[in-house]
C-alpha cells in the first residue's frame, strides 16, 4: 500500500463522512424541538463558526503533518501533557462518538424493519465491526469507501430537501422564540457534536498526495458543502414541522421521506442510514486509530499499541483498542437503554475542550496577525461563547485529566519498580 494515498476527491469525502455523518439524521429534528424556529440561527452561528475552525485546523496540519494530529499541535505549543491530554480527550470523545453513531444507524433500521432489541444491537455492532475490519485492510480501502458512501449521503439529503420544499407552510415558523432565547444557546451545544470532524483528519495529513494544496483546499470545499446541507434540512424540518415527536426528533429524514413516497422510502432511507453511519465510522476509526498509534509512540498509551502490520503497515492494534471500547459502549447503552442525549453531551464537552485547546495552539504556532492566526483567535472566540451551556458535563474534561495524570503517575512507578529489580 503506498503511504500517500489519499487525493483530493477523497479528502473531501472523508471530511463529508466525518461530519455530516449520524447527527444529519436526528439533529435538525432534536433542534428545532428544543428551541423551535429559532434553531436556525443556532445553526447559522455554528456553520459560519465551522469555516475559520475548519481553516486553522487544516492550516495547522499543512504546516506540521503527523499522525497526532490535533494532540501534535498542543504538544508543540503548550508540551508533552498538553498535547497528551488532547490526545486523550479526543480518543474518548472518539470512542463514545461511534457508540452513538452506531446506535443511529441501528435505530433506523430495526424501526423500518421492526427488528427486536437483540436485532438493534446487532446492527450496531456490525457497523462498529466493519469500520474497524475496513481500516485494518488499509486507508486505500477506506478513502474508496468514503468516497462512495458520501455520495449517497448527499444524494439522499439533496433528495430529502427537495420532496420537502412543496409541504413547507411559512405559518410553522411562527413564533420564532417559543422558548425564548436560551435555548438557542442548548441547541449551539448539541449541534456542535453535528461538525466535529475538522480535528478527525488532522491525524490523515501524513497521508495526504498533495497536501500544500489539498489539506485547505477540500476542508473549504467540505465546509460549504456541510454548511448548506444542514441549513436546507433544518430548514425543511422545522417547514414541514417533521419534529414534536420521539420519531420525528430521532428520525427526521426517514419522516419526510415517508411523508413524501411512503413506506417503501422510509426503508430505502433506513438502508441508506446504516451506510452513512457506516462511512462516519469508517472515516473515524482511521483518524483515531492513527491517533492511538502517535499517543503510543509518545508515551502516552500503552507502548504495544504503536506495533504496526507488517505488509499493510495499519495501526491494528491502536484499531482494535478503539473497535473493543465502543462495542462495550454499545452493548451497554442497550442494555441500560441509556438515551442519546445523555450520551451526546460527553463527546461533546470533551471536543469542545480539543477545540478551545487547539485553537489557543494555534494562537501561539502561526506567525501572528496572519490568516490562520486569526481563524484561530476567532475560533477560539466562539467556542468560548458555547462553554456554558454544557452545564455539569463541563467536567467531564475534568475526569479524564485525572485518569490521564493517574496513569502517567503509575507509569512512572512502574518505570521504578523495573529499574529497582534490574534485569
């Protein structure tokens, strides 16, 4: 397998799948029930919030490719714990993040097919499974992969919005505050597990043909892509009034689609789902597996995660740590029935912390006043602005820190203990 292997088509692809991935499915439907029509400027706030972050991140990878991505760039501003701890936070976010995914896609095909809470699980731990096989065969494999499935993910969305457009009745965006204000904020909080992502790609830099062009040029081209797609959905979603319910905030585009053509549809669109969570997971498990492998070779992790295969040279046990905690995420989440938006604001408060600290990287790496320094500081600005509405599950950063500096401190005890027994 060559070592560069992914071009632009594909970066571009693998941006979409990371991004859009299961919160298109079930976001605009859980935003516009939490603050209404208003949800829109929600999401104007964080899609317009998406261009300077998406800049910076692909600027900083440009300027200092590696297989850390994100937990690089705070290591080199800020040292080794920093960048150790960003490591961390996004490897759990990461893990929690494909539970949900999973589930999503699970979701959508035992309601279309009507399968049992044993056949859901299933499903679910396929997804995880196959994203984990696809990468473990190479990142050849899983760029093709997310080439296509991106495909398809746009060319249902487009399909969705379209069928919509001639139900959209103007008197249901009125009121436009029925909650009030606040809850914009909420909605802000929860949208943004819809455009984590930027950061996933950092850590496939290294990999890229051409990245002097390649890395800014497709996360621009991925932005305004994403950017429109999920302004259109919300748009629809809260026209057509596709929300209210637990089926409409879970599955709003399986409701419009069934709305439009019928029974048939919704099961095309839960086929459909499970391929898009499949390509999320798949872009996903690339970017992290490199990520337990750079962490690995740090220090930070376990030293026996770094070993790579030795013909396909993929980070298969770095792979397989990641693949093993969400299937145990999983299995628990379903058997505890414990709901998404409970799970939904872990991953959340921990990318947002990998953002903040990233974006403060930033500020310290490029030269200032330039471009990317600016993108940074902006970046920096607003996710500030979103930090409290995550209320209690702001510290969860928190725990991590201290399972973090436990392990280092154990680590360091270990290291003793072998020096004092010799060989």
């Amino acid at each position: 397998m060559e070592m560069k292997s992914i071009n632009l088509p594909q970066a571009c692809a693998l941006y979409i799948a990371a991004i859009l991935g299961s919160g298109v499915l079930f976001m605009s439907g859980t935003t516009a029930h939490v603050a209404g029509p208003a949800s829109l400027l929600a999401w104007a706030v964080i899609i317009l919030l998406s261009f300077p972050l998406a800049y910076a991140f692909a600027a900083m990878s440009r300027l200092h490719p590696d297989a850390g991505g994100a937990a690089t760039f705070v290591k080199m501003a800020f040292g080794p714990h920093a960048g150790a701890l960003v490591g961390w936070f996004y490897y759990f976010a990461a893990a929690v993040g494909q539970m949900i995914v999973s589930l999503t896609g699970a979701y959508y095909v035992s309601t279309a097919f009507h399968l049992s809470k044993a056949g859901t699980l299933s499903v679910a731990l396929f997804i995880i499974a196959a994203g984990g096989a696809a990468n473990a065969y190479g990142l050849r494999l899983s760029g093709k992969i997310s080439l296509v499935l991106s495909s398809l993910l746009i060319s249902l969305l487009l399909t969705v919005i379209l069928l919509s457009l001639p139900r959209i009745a103007w008197s249901h965006f009125s009121p436009f505050f029925p909650h009030g204000m606040y809850p914009i904020g909420t909605a802000m909080a929860m949208i943004l597990w819809s455009f984590f992502g930027w950061e996933a790609i950092c850590s496939l830099a290294d990999r890229f043909k051409r990245p002097e062009t390649d890395l800014v040029r497709s996360s621009m081209i991925s932005a305004v892509i994403i950017g429109l797609i999920f302004l259109l959905l919300s748009f629809v979603t809260i026209g057509t009034k596709t929300y209210g319910s637990t089926d409409s905030n879970l599955s709003p585009v399986g409701m419009m689609m069934y709305q439009a053509w019928g029974i048939g549809a919704q099961a095309a669109t839960a086929c459909l789902a499970f391929l898009i969570c499949l390509s999320t997971v798949n872009a996903y498990v690339a970017s992290t597996g490199q990520l337990g492998f750079a962490l690995s070779r740090d220090g930070a992790l376990p030293h026996w995660l770094s070993q790579l295969h030795p013909v396909r040279q993929t980070p298969v046990r770095s792979i397989g740590l990641f693949v093993t905690a969400s299937t145990l995420g999983i299995v628990a989440s379903v058997a505890y029935d414990i709901p998404f938006d409970t799970l939904l604001f872990i991953p959340n408060s921990l990318g947002l912390t990998v953002y903040l600290l990233s974006m403060a990287a930033g500020l310290k790496l490029f030269q200032r006043r330039s471009l990317p320094w600016w993108a940074s500081l902006v970046s920096l600005c607003l996710c500030l602005v979103s930090l409290p509405f995550f209320g209690l599950y702001v510290f969860v950063p928190v725990l991590i820190s201290a399972a973090y500096f436990l392990y280092r401190f154990r680590q360091k005890q270990w290291a003793l203990q072998k020096k004092t027994d010799g060989p």
